[in-house]
C-alpha cells in the first residue's frame, strides 16, 4: 500500500511540474511575441520613417569605425520648420562619442556663424545651409567649416522635442540664472522639466545676457537629459511612445541595425560628457549680424574634435 501511495505522490508531483513549465513556457512565448512586435515596430519606424540618405557621408567607412569602436562624430541639428517654410537649423551640435575611454563630447556651432555655404558658394550664416539645401548641405557646410569627417546625423525638429521630453517621462536639468519664458519661471537649481517646460527652457534667448551660447548650453542639457532618460527607460510600453514622436520628428542616415550597434559598442560613453560653445566676434555684413569665427577658434574646435579619446 505504501508504494502505491509514494507512486501516486510522484505522479502528482510530476503533473505539477508539467503545469508549472507550461504555464512559465507560455508566459515567455506571450513575452517573446511582445518583444518580437517591439523589435518589428522599432525597426519598421527606424528603417521606413526616419532614414534619410546624405551623400556627403561614406556609411560603409562608418560601419568600419563601428566594428573597430573608433570614436564617432555625429551632426545634431534642431530645426526649427514651420508650415510653408523649409526652416532653418537653429541648433548645430557635433557630437563625438568615444567608447574606450567612456566619454562623451559636445560642441555647439552658433547659427549665426558666418562660413561659405559647401556647394552653393554664398558667404553667410553656416544656418541657413539647411534652408538652401537640406540636411546634405549642413552636413557638407560643417565638414568643410572645421575639417571634420562627420559619421551619422541626426536632425530634430524642435516642435517634437516637447512631445519626445514626455515620452521619456521628463528630463533633468540644472539651471544656472533663473528666468521667465513665456508663463513659466525656471528658478536655479536641479529642475524636472516636462515637454512644454523644456521647449521653453531651450528657446529662451532674448533675456539671456549670453544670447545664443547661452540657449545652446541649455539645449545640450536638454539633449543630454533626453539621451540618459532613454538609456535606462526600463518601461517597454514606452517604447512605441518614443518610436511614434521620433517618427514624426526626426530624421537621420542610420539604419536600425546601426542603432543597434552603437547601443551595444557605444552606450558607455555618455559615463562622462563634456560640453564647448565656438566663440568669435559679433559683426554686421549687409545689414546682417554675423559671428566672425576666428581662425585660431575653429583650428582649437578641430583639433579637439578630432583628437577626442587620443590623449
């Protein structure tokens, strides 16, 4: 009696362990169908939506530097388009990723920084070479402006930066002078900024004694804000939220399998970012208010450019 009784217990014993793997084997295949139409939905938005081709840049030769985790430049522009009006690239960032020294750097252009226009000729502000040619012309004007190779670019349409600053659940910032934009008071000190807050943190320049090197300054923070928010947005119902903003407002040369790469060979480096403004001398061309870089400043920018993760 005593052996049929242990039989049966075993026999019960192992039916409970037959539900518990079914249970636990469907919960993972639910999990990796959720994941899968995440992945599909990350992809489909990054490859179809977002991908925009630049000639200027050699993406096989990028691809290299990847693979070897060479340091990386990539052209952020805000821009600033309005209905019928192509716009113009307020914000000009290069920012250079260095994976094996875990750092990150950024450096503003300002807008109003006079340079000729790479493939059209005229002298004028290095912004409105978006304006006369698109994102294929900034990338070029920058190239040629500090003799940098740029690797990826990435242009944001700052209307979208509210609506992406919520998908990531808001954005910190510390503010160095406290002021009013608009009907919102930022005092100094750490902030928790939410979309709208942010669009009129970074907009903010007619008040600022420091006029554009002091928006820039705030749009890296911002910037920044956005990159460390979503590297540990461990919330995955965010993901479509963020993929849906970036969609509408965003635009770039990567690929989701580059994405994918620098997530894994380049996430380090934002560990330790470091921020510069170009600086030159305030003049007036033909009625137009210019910034004459000087040539000792745009040879210092490129130096640090290319020489970032080399000392």
């Amino acid at each position: 009696m005593r052996r049929k009784e242990l039989k049966k217990k075993k026999r019960r014993k192992r039916k409970r362990w037959k539900v518990v793997l079914f249970v636990l084997a469907f919960i993972l295949l639910i999990g990796g169908v959720y994941l899968y139409t995440i992945f599909h939905e990350v992809r489909s938005t990054v490859n179809q939506d977002l991908h925009e081709e630049v000639t200027s840049i050699d993406t096989d030769e990028t691809k290299e530097k990847v693979d070897k985790k060479e340091p990386l430049n990539i052209l952020l522009l805000g821009v600033d388009e309005r209905e019928n009006d192509v716009g113009r690239s307020d914000t000009m960032i290069v920012m250079t990723l260095d994976p094996n020294n875990d750092q990150m750097q950024m450096v503003s252009i300002p807008r109003d920084t006079k340079t000729e226009i790479a493939g059209d000729g005229r002298v004028t502000r290095i912004n409105h070479s978006y304006a006369y040619g698109g994102s294929d012309m900034a990338v070029n004007t920058v190239e040629n402006f500090l003799d940098i190779e740029l690797d990826y670019y990435m242009r944001v349409n700052m209307e979208g930066l509210s609506q992406l600053v919520d998908a990531v659940d808001g954005v910190t910032i510390n503010n160095d002078r406290a002021f009013t934009s608009g009907k919102f008071e930022f005092p100094e000190g750490e902030l928790e900024l939410d979309g709208r807050e942010a669009l009129a943190f970074v907009r903010m320049r007619k008040n600022d004694p420091n006029g554009d090197l002091g928006r820039n300054e705030r749009q890296r923070q911002v910037i920044q804000g956005i990159i460390n928010k979503g590297a540990r947005l461990d919330a995955v119902n965010k993901v479509g939220d963020v993929m849906d903003v970036l969609g509408n407002n965003v635009s770039t040369n990567m690929q989701f399998a580059d994405m994918r790469r620098l997530a894994t060979n380049y996430s380090s480096a934002r560990k330790n970012s470091s921020t510069y403004q170009m600086e030159g001398q305030n003049i007036r061309e033909n009625g137009m208010f210019l910034i004459d870089m000087p040539e000792e400043e745009i040879q210092k920018t490129h130096d640090m450019i290319v020489n970032f993760g080399s000392n």
